[in-house]
C-alpha cells in the first residue's frame, strides 16, 4: 500500500480508537454523535473493533490474494 493512503488511514484509525477509549473509560462521545449514542460504552467497544479492523487492513493490505477480481 503507497504512503499517501496507509498515512491518513492509519491516522484516522488512531483517531477512531482514541474517541472508543473515551467512549468506554468516560462515557464522553464527539459532540456530532451524542444525540444517537444511547450507551457509550457499547458504542466505544464498536469504535475499537472498527479501528482495530482498518489498521490490520492498512498493515497487511486490503485485498485477499486468493480472491478472483471477476467475482465467478
């Protein structure tokens, strides 16, 4: 993966997880979202699995070798 992208990707996955910390240890979530975040700690456990999830994606590449670009 070329630098321009893993950068911002990975910074935003460092980002995401932060606001998941926050979520869990404080119950304080961003001020766009608190209107539908009825229990932050759930929502801040979702926010870590999806961090977690695009910084592996970003480390070992987005695509699976054995896949066919077809899609037969």
């Amino acid at each position: 993966m070329t630098p321009y992208i893993a950068v911002p990707l990975v910074l935003f996955a460092l980002f995401y997880a932060a606001s998941g910390v926050a979520a869990i240890a404080r119950g304080w979530v961003l001020p766009m979202n608190r209107r539908r975040v009825r229990v932050p700690r759930i929502y801040g456990w979702g926010q870590l699995m999806v961090a977690f999830a695009l910084r592996r994606q970003t480390a070992f590449g987005f695509s699976a070798s054995g896949t066919r670009a077809s899609g037969h």
